[in-house]
C-alpha cells in the first residue's frame, strides 16, 4: 500500500489537486503490476462510476502523470510515469518512450521502462512526436504453463 503523503506529494509535483477520488485512482494503479483499462479500473473500484475514472485519466494524461498505451487489444491502457519521466511534453524525445509488453494470453499489458523505444530514420519531411512500440507474446506467468 502506497503511503497518503507519497501519492498527494506525486499528485502536486504534475499540478494536480489531491482530491479523494484521484489518490484512490492513481493509489490503484500505483499497486497493479500492469497498465490498467478504464474497465480494468471499474472492476477494481466497483463503487467509482466510469465517467469519474475516465474524467480522472484524462487529467492525469494532460498532467503526464500517466501514459496511454494502444497495445491493439482495442482498450486504451494507461500506466502511471515514473517521476523522472517526459513522454507526452512538448520537448520529448523518443528516448524518453519505453516498450510495452502485451501477454497475448492473460492479455495485461506491461511497461518495460529499461527499453527504449528504437530510433527510426525518418524520410524527410516526416517529423515524429511520439512512438508507440508494442510486443506481444507471453509474459512469465502465462509461458510457463
């Protein structure tokens, strides 16, 4: 469980008002092991209604609190940043996207923050502003059955 003090400290550092219902979101996702769905949340915090948890991710995305993952599931995923990340401002740069990981089996998508997205050689006149990289396969749970 993730200390009250910590979560509120994380929540101003990004400029955002530490209301109840955004450290019990960002305190959820601060302990799963995986990017979450706004479904995946729901199922979580039953008495949070959908609109309040989409209403929530929206700002901590605005705020890059969090990220979005487009794993090809058909659900946006979103994991929380590191403090000492910059994905999504202004001045990022590829080096600052990592990998995710889609189990194809348990279907959990995972960051692996130690692997940067790979540089890609553009043609000219193509100016990029963000990458999404995505493997798939098996994560260590579901490969060992």
């Amino acid at each position: 469980m993730k200390k009250q003090a910590d979560i509120e400290e994380r929540l101003n550092e990004r400029g955002i008002k530490p209301t109840a219902m955004r450290i019990l979101i960002l305190r959820t996702m601060l302990e799963q092991p995986c990017a979450l769905s706004v479904a995946d949340l729901e199922d979580v915090l039953v008495t949070v209604d959908k609109s309040t948890i989409f209403r929530t991710l929206t700002m901590f995305l605005q705020h890059h609190l969090v990220h979005a993952v487009d794993d090809g599931s058909g659900k946006l995923k979103y994991a929380v940043c590191r403090n000492d990340c910059h994905c999504g401002e202004e001045d990022c740069e590829l080096s600052d996207f990592h990998i995710h990981f889609y189990c194809e089996h348990c279907r959990h998508t995972y960051c692996l923050r130690s692997e940067s997205v790979p540089a890609v050689n553009l043609p000219e006149g193509f100016v990029s502003h963000s990458a999404n990289y995505v493997v798939k396969g098996l994560c260590p749970s579901c490969s060992k059955t």
